[in-house]
C-alpha cells in the first residue's frame, strides 16, 4: 500500500477540525507549504483556506475528515513529513526528513552554498541569519531573519555584502531582492516598492505583509 504524501496524526487532525469549525466561514481545509529556509531548517506556511485563494495546483488529501491541500512546488520537500500537535511541546510540529539545504536547482544550491558557508556564519555573531526564499528569471529572494530585522545597517548589510557575495560567486544571479518584514524589527527601518520588485527601498512606512505567507 502507498504511503501518503504527509502524515497528520489523530491530535493534529483532532485540534485543526476544531480550529477550523470555530472559524464558522465557508473554509474548504487546510493548506501546507514552505515559506523558507531558516537556521533551523524550514519554514512552514499551516492555514486555513477557501475556494479563492486555494493554489490551482495543488495535491490534495484527506486526513480525519479534514480536506488537506500541499502547494504542488513544495510536495518533494514534504514527502515523508509528520505533523502533530501537543500542547506540552508548544503546540503544532512538522517532523520533515528531508534536508532543508538541498535545492533541485543548481542556481539556487548554489546560493544556498553562499548563505551556508559565507554569508551566514558572518551575520552569526550579530544574531541573524539570511535563508532564501526562491530564485525566479535570475533574481534571488532572500528574507533576513534574527538581528537582521529592522537593523539600521540593513541596506549596507544587503547591497555591499549580501548582495556583491551572491553574484560574485553565482554570476546568473542579476538582482538581489529583501522580502523582509523590516517593521518588525526593533528598528523598524523600510517597505518594499511594489512597483519595481528590483527596487531596494529607502526609510518609509512600515513594511506590507510578505508575499511568501
């Protein structure tokens, strides 16, 4: 018999069919992705959706009764992946035995190997970290994470060390875009431009919600 795609034990199904009963809103189920690859490996996008905002392409299960749908891009990175809920361990867990640092990719591995080896282990001693989030017509998304939020030196963080790092050793990469929610950082410091996505923004308003969940 064919193991499912994911794993969502009887507690998880238990606590997401009462979640999503309390909603009361025309909700079809439960949506599981990858937002990003953090220090400790990645970073999971878990809500409730309806019919508009449901991805087209999407695998879809059942678990329990509940209607589970897992963003098609993201099922390799999920196969095998067990969630669960336990309120003695802060709540809901995904245990994924898959490696969070490999990417299918060669461009985007190759960055990766950047973050990994260079970048990372540098902004370590000021408590951040940067992971990548995608790599789409030659630009790289990156999100910065820890004491990168809302640092006043983000723009020179980004521009002379992030940014010059990845297109020295990755010469595809054209641009480097931060996808960082810098407002809620201790110094709340810039907002994306929506019109220029390449833009790197200056000091403004807070930052609008990421468009990576």
């Amino acid at each position: 018999m064919e193991q499912p795609l994911i794993e969502i034990t009887p507690a998880a199904q238990q606590k997401l069919l009462q979640l999503l009963a309390e909603k009361k809103l025309d909700l079809l189920g439960l949506l599981l992705g990858i937002k990003g690859r953090g220090p400790a490996g990645f970073e999971y996008v878990m809500r409730f959706v309806g019919e508009a905002d449901k991805p087209a392409e999407a695998v879809a299960l059942t678990a329990g009764g509940l209607n589970v749908f897992i963003e098609r891009d993201h099922a390799d990175n999920l196969k095998g992946a067990v969630v669960d809920f336990s309120p003695m361990h802060g709540g809901f867990h995904i245990d994924n035995p898959n490696p969070a640092w490999a990417w299918d990719d060669p461009v985007a591995q190759a960055i990766q190997d950047v973050l990994t080896d260079h970048i990372n282990p540098a902004v370590a001693s000021h408590g951040g970290w940067v992971q990548l989030l995608d790599v789409k017509e030659q630009v790289a998304y990156i999100e910065l994470g820890g004491g990168c939020v809302g640092c006043g030196m983000v723009d020179v963080t980004l521009k002379q060390g992030i940014e010059v790092a990845i297109k020295e050793a990755v010469p595809e990469i054209l641009a480097v875009v931060d996808r960082t929610d810098h407002a809620s950082g201790t110094n709340p410091y810039f907002q994306p431009d929506k019109a220029d996505p390449h833009h790197q923004p200056s000091k403004g308003a807070p930052a609008p919600q990421s468009p990576f969940g």
